[in-house]
C-alpha cells in the first residue's frame, strides 16, 4: 500500500508539474513577462492569472486550471496516505 501511494504521489507531481508549465506558457502567450530565475516562487501567482485571465476571456477559468490543482492536492492526498501506511 505504501509503495502504491508513493508511486501515486510522485506522478501527481509530475502531472502537476506538466500542468504547470503549460499554463505559464498560456500565460506568456498573453503578454505577461515570465520571471524563469524565480519561477518557482511566481508559480501560483501565474497559476492565479491563468485563471484571471481565462475567466475574463471566456467567462469560465480554463481548461488546465482545475487539473493543475487537482494534480497538487492528489498528490498531497497520496503523500499523506504513504506516511500513513509506513
């Protein structure tokens, strides 16, 4: 159980990861400057105008907002889970 859960944990980051990096180049698509040196630090304020700015464009937040979260709070889930069950 415990291997399974870390195994989980690890993909969710990388999802979440991947999720990431698509919403910062959306974002960049969008005229924002992208800070890269800091980019860990800025991620959810980027994260947060992805769906500032979709949600002026659409009236809805965008499509990749909610698997990003989604991604970093299963993966927090599993993590939990894998500590657990050690």
């Amino acid at each position: 159980m415990a291997i399974a859960a870390n195994i989980l944990a690890f993909v969710s980051v990388v999802l979440g990861v991947v999720f990431s990096m698509m919403i910062v180049h959306e974002v960049s698509k969008r005229g924002v400057k992208i800070n890269f040196v800091l980019l860990r630090l800025y991620l959810i304020k980027y994260i947060d105008q992805y769906k500032q700015l979709t949600r002026k464009e659409t009236g809805k937040v965008g499509p990749l907002y909610y698997p990003c979260v989604g991604s970093y709070v299963m993966a927090l889930v599993f993590a939990i889970i894998y500590l657990i069950a050690r």
